[in-house]
C-alpha cells in the first residue's frame, strides 16, 4: 500500500472486521503515517490475557518497516513506544485473518518468532 487513501480504507475494513469477530477497538486514530486501534484497560476484548494496562495495534512505518505493530500501554494509557513489537503477519493481510490473529495475540500476549518459547 503506497497512497494514504489506500492505508485508510485497508483500516476501515479492517476496523469491520474487528467489529464483527466482536473485538472493536475502544478508540481508533488516523494519522497521516497509519492507523492505531486502542483497547484500553478492562476492555472485554482483551479478556483475561496479558495486556494489564491495554494494548495498542496499529498499521504504520516505522524504522524503515511497514504492515502491523502493537505495544503495550502503560499505567497511563500510553503506548510503550519503546517496545514495539511487529506482528507477524503480512502487512495486508486479510482483515478477517487479522482479527483471528489479533484474538489469540489478546488472548496469550505475543506470537511472533521472536516471542515464542
């Protein structure tokens, strides 16, 4: 995806998406660079995984890297930004894959390569 257009309509159905497999963020913000999904403390999404504080998952370009990123959110609700972990999916992946994926990432914290034990 290369137009903010494209970006923005990729994380509208994405956000679809995440309505219907009953995990709608609590907030969603739109920036020029990307797209970031809240899910704040005690939302029901997040169950009774390990996301104490809540979570943030957005699509964006940081370091030279582009597709899905989430961060943990501190006492605060802010995003840990210093700690974020890409996922490991591919940057379009299908929103309906996305979800799936983002329901097992609330449920048990990080599947990524790097974070399996």
């Amino acid at each position: 995806m290369t137009s903010y257009a494209e970006i923005r309509r990729y994380c509208s159905t994405s956000a679809q998406a995440l309505e219907h497999a009953d995990l709608p963020p609590g907030e969603r913000w739109d920036e020029a660079g990307g797209t970031a999904f809240y899910w704040p403390k005690g939302d029901p999404a997040l169950g009774q995984g390990p996301w104490v504080n809540g979570v943030v998952v957005f699509w964006g370009t940081r370091g030279g890297r582009q597709g899905w990123g989430c961060a943990s959110l501190d006492a605060a609700g802010n995003p840990a930004l210093d700690a974020v972990t890409w996922l490991s999916v591919a940057p379009s992946i299908a929103p309906d894959l996305l979800a799936e994926h983002l329901r097992g990432l609330f449920a048990g914290g990080i599947v990524t390569p790097e974070h399996q034990s």
